[in-house]
C-alpha cells in the first residue's frame, strides 16, 4: 500500500508502472487503473458487484442485503476508521504560515505536546510521532516535500494540517482528523461525536482560533 500526497498525479504514476489497481482519496474519491482519474461510474459499478454477490442466495425474496449491512458487518469484523476533514479558506497567508510554524517547532519535544494534549482531554491517546510528511515516488525518484504537517498517536489516531494557496489571495488550511476504533459497540457513532475529543486538541493544539481568528472551519466534510 502506498500513502500519497494530494495529487491525482501520484496515483498515476503507480498505475503507470503496474505498482496500483485501486486507490482512493481523502475527500472520497476512488477509481481503478482502466482510468488516470477518479471515477464515480466505476465506484457505484464495484457497489453493485458487491451487491450482486452478497444477495445471490437471497433472489427468491429472502431479505436483501443492504450497502449499510455490508458496511457494518466490516466494522463489526475489522473496526472502522473515523475520518473529518477541517478546511479554512482565505486565511490570512501571514497567519497561517505562523501557524504551521509553529506546529513544526512544537514536534521538536513531544513531551511538551503530550503536556498540552493532556491537559486538553485526559481521554486522547499519547503522541508518539510527530514529522511534515514527505514523498519519494518510487517510480521516478522525485521528492514533494511539505506535504502536511503531521502528528501521529499511539492508538493510530492522527491529524494532518496541510495549507495550499499562500498567494495575496489569502491561504487554505486544510485540518485532517482520523482516530481508529475497534470496539464493535463504538463502531456506529455519527463521525462528529466520534472525533469530538480528538479535534477539540488538534483546534487548541494548533492554535487555531488565536492564528486565523476563526471560530469554525468554513467547510466541514
């Protein structure tokens, strides 16, 4: 499996050198290799697939199986991944690299950070590693560097801060919280509440509010 920056561009090049026959983005996109670009088609043609096979006992007029029942099945069996994204548009440029800024300072001492973790929600997993994701194509041997700032935790949990379009226009900063659960009675929370703790300390850690003078994210996904 390979983890990419955000680009369609990347997954191409995997496809292109026969290292990558599905892939998917964060903003839940998916497509194959008979194509070099997302394909909402070829997602609702593999769900139908599924759907044919998982029902093929059931034509006779038992119940059917449902896309949710399938869904739930999976988490019961291999957990589930919450996932939200935060996106903060036309952000002052000048605060926003301030910001990034300093969340690359702060991963210098992660003792510190775990401090300020812990006094925000006592519940959040430690942090266990902290770095600004960078990606070496296996293919072509480039590197695309400064790739999001990223602070990972020790039950698999992480956050991602990723800021695009520092021109005069303003900047984007763009917040990616993903926490891992396990337990089968936890795996059917809305997401929101799911990851309530974990993005109250990505908001407090990163300052947010106090760089951007945001109160909330222009777009929730």
């Amino acid at each position: 499996m390979y983890q990419v920056p955000t680009g369609w561009k990347f997954f191409g090049n995997l496809m292109d050198a026969g290292l990558c026959s599905i892939c998917g983005e964060e903003s839940f996109g998916t497509g194959s290799d008979h194509i070099r670009e997302k394909d909402g088609i070829w997602a609702v043609l593999a769900w139908l697939s599924i759907l044919a096979h998982k029902n093929k006992e059931n034509l006779d007029g038992g119940k059917l199986v449902t896309v949710e029942d399938i869904v739930r099945k999976h988490w019961a069996t291999y957990g589930r991944h919450y996932y939200t994204r935060y996106d903060y548009e036309n952000v002052d440029a000048g605060a926003a690299k301030e910001l990034m800024a300093n969340l690359v300072k702060m991963q210098s001492s992660l003792p510190e950070v775990n401090d300020i973790v812990k006094g925000i929600c006592s519940d959040v997993s430690k942090v266990v590693n902290a770095d600004e994701f960078e990606y070496k194509d296996p293919v072509d041997g480039s590197i695309s560097k400064h790739q999001g700032i990223r602070y990972l935790f020790e039950d698999g949990s992480r956050l991602v801060f990723r800021l695009s379009g520092t021109g005069s226009e303003g900047a984007t900063i763009r917040l990616y919280i993903e926490q891992y659960e396990k337990d089968p009675s936890k795996t059917g929370r809305d997401s929101q509440e799911a990851l309530a703790p974990l993005v109250e300390v990505a908001l407090k850690l990163s300052k947010m509010e106090q760089f951007t003078g945001r109160s909330a994210p222009t777009v929730i996904t």
